[in-house]
C-alpha cells in the first residue's frame, strides 16, 4: 500500500536529528528565552506530559507501531489524513493559495472514491502530492508573529498563534461540527474514533524522533522547543511558497538540477 507523503513537521525534525543537531538545540533552546517567558510554568506543564506520555500514549503507541501490519498502519492513517482534507480545504483558500486549494480538493475526491474512502494513497500516484495546513499558518502566511512559546496540557509544544489557531481549526472541521451537534451515534463515534487513533498514529510515527532526542538530548524540553519552533518556521514558509508541484514536475526540476533533462548523459 502506498502512502501519502509525510508532512513537513516529521521531515525537517528527522533532517535536523540526522544532521546531529541535538546538541546545539539544547543550548540554543536556552539562549531563545526571550520567546519562552512563562518557562517556569511551561516545564511543569511539559513534566506532566512527559509522565502520561511514558506511562500511557507511548506504551499504545509502540504497540500499535509493533503490531499492526504495516499495511494497515498505513491505510488508517490515509483514512485519517483524507478526514482533515476540508480543513486544509478552508486554510489553503484562506491563505489565498487557489492552486493549493484545487489540489486539496481534487485529491479528496480522488482518495474518498477510487482510493475507497481515503484507505488507499491514489491521488498522489497521480501527480498530486499531500500537502498540510492549519490556521496557525494562515495567521503566518498573513503576517501573524509566532507570540511566546506555551505549552499545551495533553498537546504538547505550542506557541500563542498556532495554539488559537488549534481552536479555529476545531470549529473549521465538519466532523467537529456535525458531532457537537447530533445525536446521531455513528457521527459521534466517528468523530472519537478519529481522534483516538489520530492520536495513537501521529505518536507512533514521532517514536524514532521523541527516542533519539531521549537518548541524546541534555534537555528535552529545550531541544524540543527549539525543534518544534524551526519546523513551524519552515511550515509558515511552505505556506507562503503557496506552490503544489505534482510528482512529474518534481523529477523534472530534479533532472534539471543535475543536468539529466533533454540531451543530456543517460
């Protein structure tokens, strides 16, 4: 089964921790404190994360990423991704990206049809790559600071912007909506179920990230916040490049770079 490509987050944060950057994140994570100013209280609230994290969401999550097929794995999170698609749907267009928002739509229709409710990755097979987006990049993409760091009970790294922007986000998602306002059972079990196994997938896919900062790092939180603050730098940015190159074009300017295009060597 093939998947969707990952999103920005997960790729710089790898690119950062093979580059060796662990070691300079930590004091530079220290040197950042202007951007942290409720530090004091953001440690503790990240200590009470850590601890539910070790003891509860981690455990499920190897043994979700132990145990489920491989295939599987894949298919749910495919399924889960094409249920965010109207919300990226609405921040594309916010964002005034039009190419992007086509792109999004074409793809969720795609993957909910052909790829049988969003199971199977066909859309990008087709030459429309997986792209993200969220409120917290809208305010970016229309010149909105980041604000202080904040750390979020149960959801982790944060800062003042994106975390109103996970409000907004909420009451932009039809699944959302429609389960606030129903009582219909299945729409209501839909609406946790995603929220539980997205929970349970977006973890598992950050183990090699969150086990390598682990054995590595001299102090989590700082490497983390410092990790958390560059990726949402680089999101912001892809935002605002606002430019969806399907999976040809892609190989082309690769080609071009190289000097393979047209006559060039074999």
């Amino acid at each position: 089964m093939r998947l969707s490509p990952r999103t920005a987050c997960q790729t710089t944060i790898i690119a950062l921790l093979s580059l060796g950057a662990l070691g300079g994140c930590a004091s530079r994570g220290e040197q950042d404190g202007e951007n942290d100013p409720f530090r004091p209280t953001n440690r503790t609230i990240f200590s009470g994360n850590l601890f539910l994290d070790r003891h509860a969401l981690r455990p499920v999550a190897r043994a979700y990423a132990d145990d489920v097929p491989h295939g599987v794995r894949g298919g749910i999170h495919n399924f889960l991704s094409n249920l965010d698609a109207p919300v990226i749907l609405i921040n594309d267009l916010a964002q005034g990206n039009v190419s992007r928002g086509w792109n999004t739509t074409e793809r969720f229709v795609i993957n909910t049809t052909v790829g049988g409710l969003g199971v199977f990755e066909v859309a990008d097979g087709w030459g429309m790559p997986y792209h993200n987006a969220d409120f917290g990049q809208t305010l970016g993409v229309w010149g909105v600071s980041p604000g202080p760091d904040v750390q979020l009970p149960l959801f982790g790294f944060s800062n003042l912007r994106d975390a109103g922007g996970r409000v907004v986000d909420a009451f932009l998602n039809p699944l959302s909506v429609a389960s606030a306002g129903t009582s219909n059972a299945a729409i209501v079990a839909l609406n946790v179920t995603k929220s539980g196994l997205g929970m349970v997938d977006g973890r598992a896919r950050m183990l090699p990230v969150t086990d390598q900062v682990e054995r590595n790092s001299l102090d989590e939180y700082a490497t983390l916040t410092s990790l958390y603050s560059q990726n949402r730098t680089a999101f912001v940015k892809d935002g605002k490049a606002g430019f969806v190159q399907p999976e040809a074009a892609r190989i082309m300017a690769r080609n071009a770079a190289i000097g393979q295009t047209g006559n060039g060597a074999d």
